[in-house]
C-alpha cells in the first residue's frame, strides 16, 4: 500500500500519462466454455497461456512508460480493512442473491478471497438443491475484467462508476468502486447511477463509450452498451451543479459486436489526429451525431455533421486517419473486427496498438507516426521520447479475439496537462 495518494486527474485522451490501472487476464479467462462464452459476452474462447504472453508485454510496455496497477493488489490491498471487506462482500452477495454463501467467502483470507471475487468462486455441492444444480459457480468468474476501461471513468478529477449494460459484469463496477472509495493511493470523488434514489433501469453507461477529449468536452457513444439515458444521467448532474460542459454523442450501430463500443470505432491520437472506422464515423449514414450543450444550468442540443465537424465547432481540427487504411474497404471492415481503431495514446502522438492490423499500422506511418516494436521499448532498445510521433505495436492475435484493443485493456487515472 502507498500513502502518496495519487490525485485522479483526467481532462484529455491524449496527455503523458502518470497512471494507469491493469488487469492481468487469470483464470477466469480460462474458466469458460462454448456454451457459456456468449453469456460472457465472447464470441470465441480465449487461449490464456498465449492471452498472458501477449498481455505481459502490454503490461511491461506500460510499467516502461508510467505508473501502473493491477486490480487484484489494489483489492487484495482494500480487503486488508474489515469493515470495507464487510461491506464489499456483503453488497456482492446482495447483488447476486447469494447470501446464503456468504460463510464461504467470510472463511476465505484476503488474498484467496480477492482471486476468488474476479476468478470465480465454485458452488459447494453440500445439499441435494445444489447438488442437482447445473451451476458450477456460486460467483461467475468475471471473464471481461482485463478490460478495465469499462467499469470505471475518470473525467477530471472524479470517477464515474459505470452502469454496465449486462449483469454479470456490475460485480466489476462494485470492485472498482470500492477501490476508489478506500484505496489510500487515489484521491478522488464517485459518482455511482446505482445509488441515486430513483435509478432509471434504462440508464448504462460503459467507459469504452466516454471519451474525454479536454476537460470541458465529452465524447459519448450510445448504443449496446450505454443507452441515452446514461448520457442524460451525467447531463442532469452537470445542470443540478451549474457545470459547463460540451458532449458529442455518437450513435453506434447495434450489430456486429465489434461496434460496442465508440472506441472500437474512433480514439484520438494527436493534437491534431484521430483515428477513424470511416464508414460509420465520416460517411453519410443513418447514425446521428448530437452536440450538447451545458452552461449555467441551461441546456442546448444540435444534430451535427459528424464527430470532426463537432469538435471543429469546438477548436479541435483533427485529421482522421483511417483504420484499415483507404484503398480496400474489406481491410477496413477486417482490422475494425480485430480493434483496429482502438489505440491508446500514453503521450500527445505516441500511441498503442496491435500489430496485426499491418493495413492500419501502415496508415499510421504514411501520416507520420515511427513505428516501433513493443519488445524494442521493454529491452530498452528505443525510447519512444526520442519520436515526436509513433505508434507502439502490441503482440495481439489472442487478446483481439476477445474484443477489445488497447484503450480497452486501460484505464487511465491521471495525465499532464495538454496544452491546445
């Protein structure tokens, strides 16, 4: 544990980062089979042996470049408490209607209870109901907690708690909160839909679909996973606190999954570049891009063009690169599958991205971005302050296959200050 508390402080994409919280994909990758992968929100099974090799050079890439941590020490940290233990476990077991378990996680020690609460823990077959029972898990492993984006969402200094779309992820929602709320290495404010007094049951709100492009400015996408309401619930807190703030919201397409989120389509890269899935982000479509509008209390909303056009009106004048490149748009529907457009930048123009995607990787470099090997920067072989602009390729033919990139593997607690 560290008593230098780290002051949360996200007011832009693209700032040098100071901190960034990991997760290590263990055995509740694993722990997952054809029939249970859907209900997990996977469209295929993860080889983790391969996941862990290809997530070890992220994660060493990252302790290269800033400070990291991973979500199993901070909660093994926090469980050090007793009431905060208490209070976890027993909001866990309420939220999952497993309290009559609750005596086997209350016998488990810190460490063992923390591995258990993401990896899964099994059902007991001690009575004839269970023993019938076709569950094999008193708690699910939470198979998706090595993307850290979602459960959590630093803008400014606080931390929106995210109201996941699909239940068996809310248990990392409630592990992050708790981090936040009692781990001494984070100073910071949550703010949590859960416990507003009359919750709209159609409010989510995932973090791969919050952008924070500066401090006054939001980008939001709604579709699968946050809906219009999560966007109004963060609206009516800035209008109650008299706060000033402009947030472009961006309809995603339902299907196919690889739409989920709007990082999965756009991610900024620079000052003055994005990265774009074109056919959805500057096309003529059917998806709207709103602009809204929040000073002193009142509220403005506008249809724009697109996200360029809106964060033009806004002094962002962003040249898009094109993931997958312009020449085919078979490769760009190809490397947008295999999170193409979700990098995640560690610097202004210094980003990180899979490697497998040679078409966007290439388009990188025709706008100016050096391309640089991950395992060149962990072997001290480059130093990526030594390039105004690159792009550092990840190892990722595993990790893409269960659905996310970079940013989605991230999440970011603080950064430096960009000047615009």
């Amino acid at each position: 544990m560290t008593s230098n508390a780290l002051n949360i402080n996200l007011n832009s994409e693209i700032g040098k980062l100071k901190g960034v919280i990991l997760h290590t994909p263990g055995a509740e990758v694993q722990n997952m089979t054809p029939e249970n992968a859907e209900r997990a929100l996977y469209s295929d099974i993860l080889n983790l042996h391969v996941a862990q090799q290809e997530y070890s050079q992220l994660s060493n890439l990252l302790g290269k470049l800033t400070r990291t941590y991973q979500v199993k020490d901070l909660l093994e940290d926090i469980l050090q408490n007793s009431k905060v233990r208490e209070t976890l476990v027993e909001k866990i077991c309420r939220n999952e209607n497993v309290e009559n378990y609750r005596d086997i996680l209350d016998n488990l020690d810190n460490e063992e209870l923390a591995r258990q609460l993401i990896e899964g823990v099994l059902l007991k077959k001690d009575t004839l109901t269970d023993f019938l029972s076709k569950r094999r898990y008193m708690l699910k492993p939470l198979h998706n907690f090595f993307f850290t984006r979602d459960a959590s969402i630093a803008i400014n200094d606080k931390v929106l708690i995210a109201k996941m779309a699909n239940r068996v992820r809310e248990r990392e929602s409630i592990i992050m909160q708790s981090i936040f709320d009692f781990h001494p290495a984070f100073a910071t404010t949550t703010v949590n839909p859960v416990e507003e007094n009359k919750l709209n049951p159609a409010i989510t709100i995932e973090g791969g679909d919050v952008l924070v492009a500066r401090e006054d400015v939001l980008l939001i996408g709604i579709g699968s996973r946050t809906t219009s309401q999560g966007v109004d619930f963060i609206l009516h807190r800035l209008m109650e606190r008299k706060e000033n703030m402009h947030i472009i919201v961006q309809e995603l397409p339902q299907t196919p999954e690889s739409f989920i989120h709007l990082d999965m389509v756009f991610t900024f890269l620079d000052k003055d570049k994005c990265m774009v899935y074109e056919p959805v982000i500057t096309r003529p479509n059917r998806f709207q891009t709103v602009h809204i509008s929040v000073q002193n209390g009142k509220v403005k909303i506008e249809e724009r063009e697109n996200i360029l056009v809106a964060l033009k009106n806004l002094g962002f004048d962003l040249e898009p690169v094109i993931c997958g490149g312009t020449l085919d748009s078979w490769n760009q529907q190809r490397e947008q599958w295999h999170s193409g457009a979700n990098f995640f930048a560690v610097a202004p123009g210094k980003v990180i991205g899979y490697e497998r995607n040679v078409y966007t990787i290439d388009e990188l470099n025709k706008h100016g971005f050096e391309v640089i090997k991950a395992k060149d920067v962990i072997d001290d072989k480059i130093n990526p302050d030594d390039y105004q602009k690159c792009v550092i390729s990840i190892e990722g033919s595993e990790l893409s296959r269960g659905g996310g990139g970079a940013r989605c593997m991230t999440m970011p607690v603080c950064r430096e200050q960009v000047e615009w």
